[in-house]
C-alpha cells in the first residue's frame, strides 16, 4: 500500500509555502502525483452589490485574488518541476468547502493546514479543516501553522483506543508507520477511565509488525482528570520527540452544527506536530 495521489491546500496563507515543501517530500517519497487546490475565502458577491459604495471594493478583491492566485500557480509549478514531481493544479469557483472534499475523496492523502488565528489568509470557511476530515472519505495530514519539519514519519505515535476510527487511522497511515524507525502505541488513562486494555494494545502491535513495522512498543501514560487527551498526547508526543501523530477523527453534523470529539477539538487547536487522521 502507498500513496499515490496526494492533495495539498494552497492559499495565500504565510504557511502555504511550507505546506507546498512538505508535500513535495512525501510525493517524492512516495512516487506519488501532486495535486494543488487553490482555495481561498470568497466573500459572497450579493452582500457587496445591495450595498451601496461596495461594488468598487468586490471587483477589487477579485482582481488581487486573480493576481495572487495566477502568482501561486507558478510557485506550485516551478516547485514541481524543481523536484520532479508529477502534479496538476486546480483552482475551482464556488465553495471551498465543497471543492475540497470532492477533490479529496479522489486522493489517497490530503494534506491541509492548521488555522492561525493571527494569519486573516488561513481563514477559507468556517470549520473548513474540521469539515474536510469529516467530509473526506479518506485520511488527512494536518501541518500546524508553527514549526519547521524536516522529517516526517520517522518516529510515529498512534492514538489508539480501540475505536473504529482509530483502527481506521491506523489502516490509512500504514504506508508511514511501514517506513517508520519508531512507533508506539499510546493508551491514555485517568484514574476514572483506565486505558486501553493491553491485549488490544498487544494485538495491533502483531498486526502492524506483520506488515513490516520493525520496531513497535507500546506505552500507557497517565493523565488526571483535568487534563485532557488531546494536551496528554501532545505532551507526550513532544517529551518523546515523535514528528508524526496518528489518531481517529471524531465528529459529526447535528442540525448544522459541527460537533467534534474532545480530543479532536483539542489537537486541531494546539498541535505541534503534523497530525494524520482519518474519520
């Protein structure tokens, strides 16, 4: 099992760039076809025209949207070329949400960027990561929007507690942890809720050791009930210097309202390192 077709985000985000790099080290790894989907916030142009003075300032937004996009497609194609890679640009009209989910269940991994909360230009929708994972169909590669990342995958931490969404990350991430150095089970546990049992533990271990992961342990680290899973993973997955966390993405829809798992709510905030999930 590989990759080989991956789906990278790009807008005019200051983490753009940096997404593009990662991308390319995993097409390049993975002998896969890189696909760049140009999805930025559009304003609705019915709220610009019944207003009186705006219609001057939408044309103009489109205008500097066209420049800035016709400037990133060939950034996205020097850097294919650069490193000879094979890949597509796509750059569709309508909603960005919708754009990426079509585009993503075509794709073997789709790899999206973390919201910054100080960058304007990584806002694209409203819960438009969060959407994406639910929406996709298949695994998503998350890159916070901090931190250099010069490997990834060499040291894998799974988030497994015996869910069909764990178990469901843990299928789709294969081709990395395969490839991995290191990786470790990870079972968190609170004096109410005890870990993950150890046979399960036990029993992954076997089966990803049967499809070539080399060295496999498994640890269960304590948290008190006021910490939360996602802080816990976090923080053991930066004491042990992991670059790659694997988990289950947990949500659903309810009456137009998204609603998300703790632990997914958590990381998807306050991650350190790329997180692949999948729902």
């Amino acid at each position: 099992m590989s990759y080989k077709t991956i789906m990278v985000h790009m807008d005019t985000s200051t983490r753009a760039n940096a997404r593009l790099s990662l991308a390319l080290k995993l097409a390049r790894r993975f002998g896969a076809h890189l696909d760049g989907l140009f999805a930025t916030f559009e304003p609705n142009p019915r709220e610009f025209y019944v207003m009186a003075g705006t219609a001057d300032y939408y044309d103009t937004h489109r205008k500097l949207r066209r420049e800035q996009r016709g400037a990133i497609e060939r950034l996205f194609r020097a850097e294919l070329a650069r490193a000879q890679v094979d890949g597509a640009w796509i750059a569709p009209e309508g909603n960005p949400i919708t754009a990426a989910m079509q585009r993503s269940r075509t794709a073997d991994l789709t790899i999206l960027g973390q919201l910054n909360q100080d960058d304007p230009e990584s806002y694209v929708a409203e819960n438009f990561p969060e959407t994406v994972l639910l929406g996709a169909g298949g695994p998503v590669l998350l890159m916070p929007y901090t931190g250099n990342f010069e490997s990834i995958g060499e040291r894998v931490l799974v988030a497994w507690n015996g869910s069909r969404e764990s178990a469901r990350a843990v299928h789709d991430a294969m081709p990395f942890i395969t490839r991995a150095a290191h990786v470790t089970i990870g079972a968190a546990s609170t004096t109410f809720a005890p870990a993950e049992s150890q046979a399960s533990c036990t029993d992954l271990a076997a089966m990803l050791a049967r499809h070539g992961a080399t060295t496999v342990d498994i640890t269960r680290f304590d948290r008190d009930a006021t910490e939360s899973t996602g802080d816990a993973l976090l923080s053991y997955a930066a004491d042990g210097g992991y670059d790659l966390l694997v988990m289950g993405g947990y949500g659903h829809a309810r009456l137009q309202e998204l609603v998300l798992g703790g632990a997914t709510r958590s990381i998807l905030a306050t991650m350190t390192l790329p997180v692949f999930m999948s729902h």
